[in-house]
C-alpha cells in the first residue's frame, strides 16, 4: 500500500509540469498567411542579438569604428554637391544644396543599405536556416533594424551641418521618427520578396545593386521633386521612396514645402508589396531549407 | 497522452531527384524549363522530374525522459528526419506531436561569427539555440569552464584553434537545457578527451529526465547510451525497438550492403572522377584469400579507376577498418607512412601490406576513401566485407577473450609484476615477441 502511494505522489508530481509543457504540431503547412507572430515575440531575444550582432561586426577591426557611419554620408554629400550642384547646377527649390541633399542621403543610404543586407540576409545566412529553427521572417526583419542605427548616427552629423549652415530645427523634426518608420517598412517589404526570391533566383545578387542604383535616380535625391514635369508626377508618386524623402525634408528643413497628397499612392503600394511580401516569405519559407 | 514527449504520426518527406543540381537557381534555367515545358505540353512526354521519398510514413512515440537512437545507411533519412522535428524544414504529408521545449544540435557552433570574441559568440550562439540570455547570464561561467578557453575569452574567434572553437560551441549546447534534445553526430568532431567529456555530458542529460534523440554512426555511442533505436533503411522504419536488437538489425544490413559488388554501389559520396572498383584481401605471396588470418601478413589491393583521359595529382588512397559495432579501429592512408606525391590516371590498384595483421577473428568492415588535391573522390562506407579467422597472435596457445571478436585491435606489450613492500625487488618477468 505505502509503495503504492509513493508511486502514485510521484507520479503525479511527475506529470504536473506536463500542462505547462509547450505543445508543437508539426505538419504540412496549409493556408495562404499564418504569420505566427507569437513566435516571432518568443524570438524577439534573437533579434535583438542579432540587431546587435550587425552593428558590432560592422565596425570591427576599423580604425574609425562607428565614425564611418557619419563619414559616408559626409563624404557623398560633400562630392555630389560638387557635381551636382556647383558644375552640375540642379536647383534645390532655394535651400542650400548640401542641407537639401544631406536631408535626402539620410534616409536613402538606411533604404539602399537596409535593401542590400535584408535582401541577402536569407543566403547569407544559409547555415543557420539549413541547421536551426527559428522563424525566418527574424532574419529580414532584424537586417531591416541593424542599419537604423547607423542613421541615427549620420543624424547626428546632419545636425552639425545645421548648425554651419544657421539652421534652427523646427518642431517637425519630432516627426522624423514616423518617416524613418516609413522607411523601415518599405525596405523590409521589398527585403521579404527579394531575399525570398534569392533563395530560389541567384540572379538576384546581380540584380539587386543596379536595381539599388536605379531605385536612386527614380528617388528626389539629387534633385527636387519640382524638377519632375508634371505630368509624370502621378507615376512618380507611386514610389514610396518620394514619401520618405520628402517627408525626411519636411521634418528637417525648416520651410519645406511638400505636397502630402503625394503620400496616398506611396502608402497603398507600401501596403499592398508588404502583404504580398508576407503572403510569398510565408509561403516560400517551407521550402527554404531544402533549396538555400 | 501525458508522458509522450514526441509522436510522429505517418511523416513523410518528397524531394524532387536530384534537388541541388536540377534545382532552377537561375532565373534563365527557370524560363527555359518553362520553355521547354511548354514545348512538351502537346507532346505529352513523360514526367521530367523522378521523384523520390526521403522519408515514407514514419511513425513512432518517445516517451518523455527516454534517450532513442536513430541509426541507417547514408541517405536513409535520418537527418531528414531530425530536420522535421527540429521544424527545420516541412514534411510533405504527416504530423508530429511534440510536448516540450526542443533544442536541437545538428552543427556545432551554428552561427558562430569569426569576428566576435568568444564571449559574445557565447551569447549569439545561445540565442540561436533558443537560450534566454538571463539563462546564459547564469550559466556563463559554467560554459566558460567547461570549454576551457577561459583565458581567451575575449579573443575573436577567428584566432582560435579549431579545438578550441570546437570546445566552445559545445559547451554553448551542454548547457542547455530543453525538454527535449536532438543531437546529429555532433559528437564525431574534437579529440577523444573532449568526446569523452560530451559523452559524459550526454548521459547527465538523459539521466536527468529529459528526453533525447541521437543520430550516429557509431554503434558504440548509441548503444551505450539508449534504450531504444530505430533503424531507417530508405526513408521507411525498418526496425524499432530495443537497441541491441536494432543494432545487430543495422550490422546485418551493413553486411547485406557489403556483399554487393562494389562497382554497382551508388552509396558513393565525392566528385566520382576516381572511382573504387574492387578490394581483395590477399595473403603475403599475393593469392586473394577469402579471410585473412590474424597475426599474419596481409596484403589489402584496392583497384581505382580514373575518369578517361584525365590525371590526378595528389593523390591519397585510404581504408579503414571498421569493427563489429562500426567503429573506427584504425586506418591505412597513402600519405601518412610515406609521403611521397601519388598520381593516378587510367586504372590501376594501391597495395596496402600489412604485417602481423593485429585483429582477433571475426567480422569486420572496410571503409573507403579515394581524393585527389584535398578533393573527396569516393568515399564509400561499409564497402565491403573483411573476414579474420582468429589465431594465436601471441605465440601462446591462447585466443582473445571472449567478447573481444572483431571489436578492438592486438597490440604488443609486455607485463611485469612486482612487490611493493619488500626492499629487495625481484621482478617476475613475462615476455611476449
């Protein structure tokens, strides 16, 4: 009887962790969108080490370190306003052209740059998706958020440049952060269809630097959006990339003037390429360690 | 259903032939495929893609706190198998059930960064595992200790030693600490302390509750630490059970396999320009024999074949022994006894002489490996057969004990007795040629 009572305590001692014991189903995927963002919250640690892990790694071994970060952009500037702006002579709707230009390398060197890691952030990380589990969208999405960093380092740059130029901020920069959100939401949109896309498609890896490059001139970088005829504007304003430029001027340029209905076809397609770009990761996702 | 930790019911896994090298990895192969598929459309030809199953309705339960073998041939799917429970890839049909958190150590070192200090890899690769960093901010000095790299904690990794960055990794995995484990022969890597020590670590694991899958080629390991196995034999259980049983269940398949001629084995890994053609084991006047003898001199000829028209510097030509449970006993390889540059073209043969072969009798296995410039060439596993009628290796009237048929290797030695409390040592002496 005593036996039997010990077996019995232990046993139940034994099993009472069981209801707390995570359950998983293994089994063929089925249904167009299941975003499984539980998961993706369970991870969030993976992210954060992997956001980490970009930054570090970047500015290892460099004598500069994070320096880099503001000397690139500086750098450009300071030879794209010679080009462009002393011997090429492109307007910049009466602002100085290296306030103008620097307010539009900012978020297009986090865009090109998020564009380029997040893109080959699937086959660049080919061991760990062929030897680990953890849902793959961590790896996009974490490119996506490494280089904000960076950002808001040449951010800091920029205020330097303001302060040469006499430029005092306006309340608007408080709104920077919603545009840099734009902005993370376009790249990571086009990072889920290319990276997901590379897997499959080598091609992509020499695709993707010229369709950067190309993505830059159909962006008012160089130049103002009133420098595009007006007839064009409507196609023009379907690139996403308008907003976020124009929006990272609004904020920083005290006087800026920018037409916001421009946003509306931004905003639809940012929409309708992050489903779609959700629906085709998702659905690509199962095959990913069998073909990377 | 309360003490069930895994249950696989009917997975199956379907994999078009040859994924890697008929996959359409570039845009331009897509589009003509297309193309020609559409080409064929009227025809109606027949299917351009044979397809195969890796794995075909397995279905099986692990209790929780049981420690399973999985064990087969290459390519019998066992590591297709612990890439659907470890959710790495999908099966095509089937569903498993799994009661706990899994961590699963298919690679040591996944995700390592050469660039990182070993601290900070410590941490990444944790988080890769799925460790919580407040769980590896606790453990950190244990895993510090356990791989012994203490003092170049802060150091890349990149200038680490591969031992060093081996023992590092899996101290990372040591300590973790899932419900359920799943480990692929991450143990074949490291020197043989450090096995030893994961071995050690592995048997904690599974004395401590929790329940774990191993995948090994090594009967040795799976034996010694498992209950229960089950043997795939092309994507299908062939056997489930209790180990021993599954084991010898293996090796019959092993000797089934190696029965085969060895020009008609497909089971071959590397680039095939050289191909293995045929072993015999010859006596020392170089008659082929049907099984050596032990303690006398015998000649192994593999013959090679090279791919037409074509010459092969550098060449290394190799054969291990292996032993009743496939383990490694030892190994013959062209570039260690004489290091002298081997080219090969045409065909030809690679006579290993060996003298006083130094195996007691039984049944034992070869394992081949042909490369040339650092290339794999062929390698086949269990190629075939090796037979050894025990004799007297020592000169004494004695045989090896039992137990010890086709399992360890003869060596030469000598034993000598004596007593420590007397002052006036007269050792007794016993002295084996």
């Amino acid at each position: 009887m005593r036996g039997d009572e010990i077996t019995m305590s232990a046993l139940t001692a034994d099993q009472r962790p069981l209801s707390t014991l995570p359950h998983v189903r293994i089994q063929p995927a089925r249904g167009l969108l299941d975003l499984d963002l539980a998961a993706l919250w369970q991870y969030r640690e993976l992210i954060h080490i992997l956001v980490w892990r970009d930054v570090t790694v970047r500015y290892k071994q460099t004598l500069l370190g994070v320096a880099w970060a503001m000397f690139q952009p500086v750098a450009t500037m300071l030879i794209f306003t010679v080009v462009f702006s002393v011997m090429g002579k492109i307007p910049s709707d009466g602002f100085p052209y290296p306030v103008f230009l620097y307010a539009g390398l900012l978020p297009w060197f986090y865009v090109s740059q998020a564009l380029s890691r997040g893109g080959t952030s699937l086959v660049g990380e080919a061991p760990l998706i062929s030897k680990v589990y953890f849902p793959r969208l961590i790896l996009p999405l974490s490119a996506t958020i490494a280089p904000l960093v960076d950002l808001a380092l040449a951010f800091v740059a920029f205020l330097g440049l303001m302060a040469w130029f006499g430029i005092f901020p306006t309340w608007r920069m408080l709104s920077l952060p919603l545009f840099a959100a734009l902005a993370a939401t376009i790249t990571l949109a086009a990072g889920l269809w290319i990276s997901a896309l590379y897997v499959k498609y080598r091609d992509v890896g020499h695709i993707l630097p010229m369709f950067i490059q190309l993505w830059m001139f159909v962006s008012p970088i160089l130049y103002p959006v009133s420098k595009v005829p007006e007839s064009w504007r409507a196609l023009y304003a379907m690139n996403p990339v308008v907003s976020v430029v124009e929006g990272f001027r609004w904020a920083l340029i005290p006087g800026f003037q920018v037409d916001f209905t421009m946003f509306f076809p931004s905003l639809a397609v940012v929409c309708v390429v992050f489903v779609g770009g959700l629906i085709y990761f998702r659905s690509m996702e199962r095959t990913f360690a069998d073909v990377i | 259903m309360g003490d069930i930790a895994i249950k696989a019911d009917c997975l199956s896994k379907h994999y078009r032939l040859g994924a890697a090298s008929r996959q359409h990895n570039t845009l331009r192969d897509h589009l003509m495929h297309r193309l020609r598929g559409l080409t064929r459309w009227g025809g109606g030809g027949p299917e351009s893609n044979p397809s195969f199953w890796a794995l075909k309705d397995i279905s099986f339960e692990v209790k929780r706190g049981e420690v399973l073998g999985i064990v087969g041939h290459n390519g019998a799917g066992k590591s297709t198998l612990l890439k659907i429970l470890s959710r790495i890839t999908q099966p095509t049909t089937g569903t498993a059930d799994i009661y706990g958190r899994v961590s699963s150590l298919l690679e040591v070192g996944t995700g390592f960064h050469s660039e990182l200090s070993g601290r900070e890899n410590i941490y990444l690769n944790a988080a890769m595992l799925g460790m919580r960093r407040e769980e590896v901010r606790r453990k950190f000095d244990e895993i510090v200790a356990f791989s012994g790299v203490e003092a170049f904690i802060d150091t890349p990794v990149k200038r680490y030693s591969s031992g060093m960055y081996v023992r590092l990794a899996f101290a990372v995995a040591a300590h973790l600490e899932p419900e359920i484990l799943i480990v692929d022969e991450v143990l074949a890597v490291g020197d043989a302390s450090f096995q030893q020590k994961c071995l050690g670590k592995m048997e904690e694991v599974s004395r401590s509750g929790r329940t774990v899958l191993i995948v090994s080629h090594n009967m040795t390991v799976i034996e010694g630490l498992c209950e229960r196995a089950i043997l795939l034999e092309k994507g299908r259980v062939a056997k489930i059970g209790n180990t021993h049983e599954v084991v010898e269940g293996y090796a019959d398949a092993i000797r089934g396999l190696a029965g085969t001629e060895i020009e008609a084995r497909h089971d071959r890994e590397g680039l095939g320009e050289i191909l293995l053609t045929r072993i015999d084991v010859m006596d020392q006047d170089k008659h082929p024999v049907a099984a050596a003898i032990t303690g006398r001199d015998v000649v192994i000829r593999m013959y090679y074949r090279c791919a037409a028209g074509k010459e092969f510097l550098n060449c290394r030509v190799s054969i291990s022994v292996n032993g009743r449970k496939a383990q490694d006993l030892f190994v013959l390889s062209t570039d260690i006894v004489d290091p002298k540059p081997l080219t090969l073209r045409g065909e030809g043969y690679v006579d290993f002489i060996l003298p006083e072969l130094p195996l007691t009798g039984g049944a034992y296995f070869f394992q081949s490996y042909i490369e040339s410039n650092g290339h794999a060439q062929d390698w086949i596993r269990n190629v075939a057969p090796f037979s050894v009628l025990d004799a007297d290796y020592y000169g004494t009237g004695k045989l090896c004990p039992p137990g010890w048929e086709a399992n360890g290797v003869l060596v030469r030695y000598r034993w000598e007795a004596g007593e420590t409390d007397s002052t006036d040592v007269l050792p007794v002496r016993a002295r084996v040629s």
